[in-house]
C-alpha cells in the first residue's frame, strides 16, 4: 500500500523557475520505522513554515519501510535554509543510522513546479547523490 500526502503553500511570488527536490528514502530496520515517522512529522510542520517553499509531497510504502519526498523551492537559498535549521538539520544527521542502501535525493529546475511522482521516479534513477550504506 502507497500512501501519497500533498500539501500546496502557495505563496505570493511562486512563479518564475523553482527549484524541483526529491527524495527516496528507504529505512533499512524496522526498529528504525517509528522514529523515522516522528521525526518526518516534525520535518513536516518546518515544512508548513519554510520561506520559498511552493508545496511538497509525501508518499510512503510502510510494509517495505520506503519513502519518498517532493519539494518545490522558489530558489536555491530557501531550501538550504530548511536543510539548514532544526528538525532537518538532526533528520539529516541522523541518516546514516536509519537509512537503506539505495537512498537517493535529485534535484532539477522547472518553470512549473507541480508535484509530478512520476517524473520525480523516473529523475531518482540518476540522483545527484546517492548512500548506500558501509558493509551492506
């Protein structure tokens, strides 16, 4: 079972080129699963605050522990900043021990800034970085 969560915050001055972010993160143990969801809660409601942020998306398959992650940017500066303050910061510090082989993120510019899954997936086969865990 997929489970797609959408959000718009359509704020003044969303046109123009956005910068596209998608993520696929899977969670290599189960012990791992439930912390992992309190702390994308947390990440969830940065996300309903951010500056620049156009809307995100969140699609989960909890039977395979895999997740994934959309986020439409008016710029570069607004997502750095998200990545760069609290919860975000400890998510992505906390990566290491929580994520599977194969987590990717990709990044990409677009006029339209739409929540496209199909088009995130497909850009998640050639990511801008890729982790595959040590010794797995």
């Amino acid at each position: 079972m997929v489970i797609h969560r959408q959000r718009e915050i359509l704020r003044a001055g969303a046109e123009g080129e956005l910068l596209c972010v998608a993520t696929f993160l899977p969670v290599q143990r189960w012990r791992d699963v439930l912390p992992f969801l309190r702390m994308t809660s947390q990440v969830q409601r940065q996300l309903a605050e951010a500056e620049g942020l156009v809307r995100y998306g969140l699609r989960a398959d909890l039977l395979h522990k895999r997740f994934w992650t959309f986020t439409v940017w008016r710029g570069r500066d607004a997502a750095n900043a998200f990545v760069a303050a609290e919860p975000h910061a400890t998510a992505v510090r906390r990566f290491r021990d929580w994520a599977g082989t194969g987590a990717a993120f990709v990044e990409w510019r677009s006029a339209e800034g739409s929540i496209d899954w199909g088009e995130a997936l497909r850009r998640l086969q050639h990511p801008t970085f890729s982790y595959n865990p040590p010794g797995r």
